[in-house]
C-alpha cells in the first residue's frame, strides 16, 4: 500500500465523525478535539480529493453524494480496524504474561509467595522461565525480567524491587557455636562464591577484605552456593531478599550486612510495554517485596 498517496488519518478520522453525526461539535467531542479542528481537517481533505464533502444542513451538516460514499467506507474500514484491534487485546489479555528471571530469585523469594498471586489473580497466567542467562526482552518475546544490577538498562524501563542490602550467611552447623559478627573474623574459614555474580566480589573486596587470601570455592550457580551454604561447606553471600527466608527459619545464620544502595533486584520491561495483566503482577511484586518477610 502506498500511504503517501492516502490523506492524513486524522482527517479521514475527523471527517467521517463528523458526516456520522452531521454535526462538527458532536465530532470533535467524540474524538476530543475543538470544533475547529474538525473543520480544518474536513476542509484541508476536501482539497486534497478536490471534492466538497460536506454542506451546511440547518444546524449542523451533511456529507454530500461524494460524501456519503467515502464516509460509508470509511465507517467500514475503521470498524475492521477496530475489530482486528479488540482481537488482539483480547488474545493478549488471554496469553501467559512471560516473565525471566534468575532460578535463585525465582526459587527463594518468588516461588514462596506466588500463591497470594494465584490466590487474588486466577484469572492471570504467568509464565516463568528462571535461567542465569541475560535475555533481550523483545527479541526474546519476554514481557518482563527481574535482573539483578544497578537499574540502569539502555532502553528498558526498570523499578526497584529488593534492597541492595547483602547478607554474610553461613549454617548453624558450620558456625559451631561460633557468633562471628564481621568479615576479619572470618578470615580462617572456608568461602563459597558464584562465579555469575561478580558484583559480590566487588562487594567483598570493597570492604578490605581479601578473598585472595582465604580458602575460596567458587560454583557456577547461586542455588549450588546456597545448597553447599546449608550443608555447611562454607560462608556465602547473597542479597538480603535472597537468604532471608532461611535467616528467618533458623536454617542459615546472618553473620554481617553489607549495605549497598546502589544494586538490588529490579522490574524491566520495554517502554510501552502496559498491559493489564503486567500492570497487576508488578502492582503485587511492589506490594509484597513491601511487607516484611517470614
């Protein structure tokens, strides 16, 4: 189709409301526009087809022979469009919401509270593909991720979802009685670290600690470190969101925080990106990552 050649939509828009109605005012209230602007549309069509369209009938108007014929197609064409679009909403509104994140994230924080999502949404069917891999969100066909980082994603919009605050945790089997209260006390014993997170490394060293000199461990994942962490192999540390569950159980002890404002998990989707059913499930992520835990 070769739209140059095709007056403004606008216009079409404005002049078919308007030979409906036969009246401009009840047009431009429709499509909230001023009087003047439908007549401005209406006259600047009529130039370009070099057709007049519309007449004065009494108080309002009325499309002429011309007229009638484009305002009938036009009233057609629009009502397709407006059904492929209604077809469309409809089959989103309908289609999992596809959501990526980390399998540690999904396994320790998400996982645990998805029943009052079900529970008050079972109308809404989220899709989760937890994996350690960056996605592209639209190549991918994802509607969101919760990353984990410092927010900022060229082109994605995010929102702040977890603290950026770190726990040292390790189990209570491993600590022996022991209540180590800061890193220097833990110089001696053995660390796990996953080799995917490497802002903790960053965290850690910040600090003056130095991993380089302590008996370090590093696995590929943040489940095996949490796995290794509650068989009591080694001290670990996660975000707060992360181990706090396990704090709370008694299952892990918190040694130390490491403060950090700047990182946390975040909500990312694309700019414009709006559905109902995204806007539900991140209106419920905020409102429970908000209440305390345990």
């Amino acid at each position: 189709m070769d739209w140059s050649s095709l007056p403004s939509l606008s216009a079409l828009r404005a002049f078919e409301a308007a030979a409906r109605h036969q009246s401009l005012s009840r047009a431009a209230r429709e499509l909230n526009v001023t009087h003047a602007a439908i007549a401005q549309h209406v006259r600047h069509l009529e130039a370009d087809l070099s057709e007049q369209l519309l007449f004065r009938a009494g108080r309002g108007v009325a499309a002429t022979e011309a007229g009638q014929k484009l305002a009938q197609k036009l009233g057609e064409g629009f009502a397709l469009i407006a059904e492929g679009v209604d077809a469309l909403r409809e089959q989103s509104a309908t289609r999992p919401l596809t959501v990526s994140l980390t399998p540690s994230f999904a396994m320790n924080w998400l996982m645990p509270r998805m029943g009052g999502f079900w529970q008050t949404h079972p109308d809404i069917t989220v899709s989760l593909t937890p994996s350690a891999a960056l996605v592209e969100l639209r190549h991918d066909g994802f509607d969101m991720a919760i990353r984990f980082g410092n927010g900022v994603w060229p082109g994605l919009e995010s929102t702040p979802l977890t603290s950026g605050e770190f726990w040292v945790v390790a189990a209570p089997n491993f600590l022996e009685g022991r209540h180590p209260t800061s890193l220097p006390e833990l110089q001696q014993d053995p660390w796990l670290l996953d080799a995917q997170m490497l802002e903790l490394r960053r965290v850690i060293e910040e600090t003056g600690f130095d991993l380089s000199a302590v008996n370090l461990n590093v696995l590929d994942s943040n489940e095996l470190i949490i796995s290794a962490t509650l068989a009591g192999l080694g001290v670990s540390v996660h975000p707060r969101s992360i181990v706090e569950r396990d704090v709370t159980a008694g299952t892990l002890i918190h040694i130390c925080s490491l403060p950090r404002a700047d990182l946390g998990y975040h909500i990312v989707t694309l700019p414009g990106r709006d559905s109902a059913n995204l806007r539900s499930f991140r209106k419920w992520l905020l409102k429970v990552a908000s209440e305390p835990s345990g």
